[in-house]
C-alpha cells in the first residue's frame, strides 16, 4: 500500500478519537453534586449490550478514516458513530444509577469530551475534503443538530447530572432568550453606526486617522473593566432621572452590558466596511460611472455588494464575540448563560458551570456557520 494513498490527519484524528474513549474516564459516579466521584473507564461505565454498537460503529471509522477514499461513507459514518456516542452514555448513566443513592450524579467526563471534540474534527476534514457546498454543509450542521435536540427531548439524558441541573432550572429558556436580546441589542446598532462610519472612513483618510485610534483603545479596555467603568455614569443617569432608571437605565443590569458589547463591536465592523470598500477595484467604479449610474445608485448596486462579503466577516467576529462576553455580563446583573458559569463556580458545581458553558459556545457556533454560508454565497459559491 503506498504511503500517499494514507489520509493521515483522519488516521490520526481517528487513533485520537479511540485512544481518548480507551485511556481516559468516560464518566464520573458523584455522591452529590458537588463532591468529587469514583472515574470510571467506557468498559467499565457500560455493558456489553449497551455499548456492542458504539463498538461496531467506532471499529468502522477507525479502519475506513486512513484512507483517502469514501468520504461520503466516513461522513455517514462519523455521525453514526457520534449519536451511538450519545445514546451510550445516557444508557450509562441509567445503568450506574440504578443501584445507587438517589443523592448520586453522574457526571461526563475527559473522555467522552474529549471524542466529542475529535468526532467534531473528523466531520468537519470529511465535510471538507468532499467539497460540500455552502448549502448542503448548513444542512449538514442543521441535522446533527435535529438528531441531538431529539435524543435530549426524549429523556435519554435525563439520569445525567448536566440534565438534571437543566431540570433544576425553571428560568433556562428566559436566560436563553435574555442572552440573545443582549447580544443582538448590542449588534444592531452597532452595525447601523458602524456600516456608515466605515463607509465614510473608506471615503477621508483624515476621519479615518481619527476614529480607528479611539476604536483601537476602547477594544483594548478588558470587559469586566468596561462594564465596571460604565456603572458609574449609568447609576448617576438613573439617579438624577428617574425617568431613565424605569426605562431600565441603570448601573447594573442590560444597560452596562449592552453599551459595552456596542463599543467593542464598532471595531470589527468599521473596519471590515473600510477594508471591504477599499478592495473595490477602480475599473469596477470606473465602468458604474461610465454605464450613467451616480454615486448613490453605485453604492448601493456596486459598491455595497462587492464589499458585503468583507462586512459579513467582520460581522461574523462581532457575533461569536459577543455571544461569549455576554456571559460575563452576568457579574453585572445582565443575565443570559452566564448566570449559569458564575453559579456553578460560587457553588463548585461543575455540571452548572456547563449548562451555561455549553449553550453560549453551541450559539456561537450556531450563528457563526450561518454567516459563513451567506459569505461563501456572496463569494460566488454555488448554493
């Protein structure tokens, strides 16, 4: 068999995916949600019954992901192998419980994470190396995330710990939509400043030496210090205009957080509209104008979707950021998921630090390769 014929980042990704399940804990038996537990390997947090088809299914992708050859058949595959995953390990946790203190949590551990992580690798080196279409990897992702959803909301999971806090908590979807409306109450007005700020920085250089050093300092101020620096002025604002403080207004709460997700989301966007505009070739103006358009109608039929691909990167930085800061929003009062993080941290419970973990990061993702396809669309990927 020669060599060049041997896909290496799969073998080495799939040896990864095998050696993680084998040689480190698959899951945790706590006494209580808090204490530490016994670790407990995949053979022995599973019987045989259970775990015979994640077997199956892993000594499948480990013998076809060497080659360079069947790509579609390794993708079918790997998501095979990663819903058996998940369907084992809540047949594990059933199991463990069985027997167990009704106090007992099983929680996920290293091991299972960390395939996860390599069965994520290997989907996306699979997706790539068949060349999938912007469309069809949106689908890809959309039907993973359909088959996930559905375990979950059968119940399958329910004897897990990282379940049983989500059940604990009454308000997880009012903290979900929270983390959204802060989120996206901070983008949208950053774009409809952002967009025309940038497009007149493309057009003086003068305003453009001016704006992008202030940009440049407020994005190197740390959150934590940015929202602490704006509850003073927001609590003077709401103390001397009760008005205000009932508009919600205030020194803690959505106000600090959202003002400052505005001010580090101009950067990306300001600059990405500036960057955008300037690749513009001059022939493609040059062309506009001598077809009888003026400069309205070239900037909204040229100039604008030519540079709309540049916008979107920059926008897609502003979204995956701030999805993540949100979380730490929390510490003022702000809500959303990290709620979750700073509970779970003050009450050294690990699987309450994930439920608020595991959602942003799902979210980011989430929003992240849906503004990926609308790139690649506007890029002249066919659909």
């Amino acid at each position: 068999m020669k060599f060049s014929k041997l896909d290496k980042v799969g073998g080495l990704l799939g040896f990864a995916l095998l050696l993680s399940l084998f040689s480190l804990p698959f899951v945790s038996l706590q006494p209580n949600r808090i204490m530490p537990g016994q670790s407990l390997g995949l053979l022995e947090a599973v019987s045989l019954n259970s775990l015979l088809p994640l077997l199956v299914t892993l000594v499948l992708t480990s013998l076809l992901c060497p080659f360079k050859k069947a790509f579609a058949a390794r993708l079918l595959l790997i998501m095979l192998t990663l819903m058996t995953l998940m369907y084992t390990v809540g047949a594990s946790a059933t199991q463990l419980l069985t027997d167990a203190s009704p106090l007992a949590r099983i929680s996920l551990n290293a091991g299972f994470w960390l395939a996860i992580f390599w069965l994520s690798l290997l989907l996306t080196d699979a997706a790539i190396k068949l060349a999938l279409r912007p469309l069809p990897r949106l689908a890809l992702v959309a039907v993973i995330v359909a088959a996930v959803t559905s375990l979950l909301a059968a119940g399958h999971w329910d004897s897990l710990s990282l379940l049983r806090e989500y059940h604990n908590q009454t308000d997880f979807w009012r903290q979900a939509v929270r983390h959204l409306q802060l989120s996206l109450g901070s983008i949208i007005p950053a774009v409809l400043v952002g967009i025309p700020l940038g497009v007149r920085c493309h057009r003086s250089a003068r305003l453009k030496a001016m704006v992008f050093p202030v940009l440049n300092v407020l994005q190197t101020i740390p959150s934590l210090a940015m929202f602490g620096l704006l509850m003073i002025p927001l609590s003077l604002l709401a103390t001397g205009f009760p008005l205000l403080a009932e508009l919600g207004i205030r020194g803690i709460g959505a106000a600090p957080a959202v003002i400052a997700l505005f001010f580090y989301s101009l950067l990306p966007i300001v600059s990405n509209t500036a960057l955008g505009f300037d690749k513009i070739d001059d022939r493609v103006l040059e062309a506009a104008t001598g077809m009888g358009m003026n400069a309205r109608q070239r900037l909204w039929q040229v100039e604008f979707p030519l540079a709309m691909p540049v916008i979107l990167t920059g926008l897609r930085v502003v979204v995956t950021m701030n999805i993540g800061l949100v979380a730490v929003a929390a510490l003022v009062g702000g809500g959303g998921f990290g709620t979750y993080i700073f509970q779970g941290l003050g009450q050294t419970a690990t699987d309450l630090v994930i439920l608020g973990a595991v959602p942003t990061l799902v979210l980011a993702f989430l929003f992240a390769i849906v503004i990926d396809t609308l790139i690649a669309i506007l890029r002249g990927g066919k659909a």
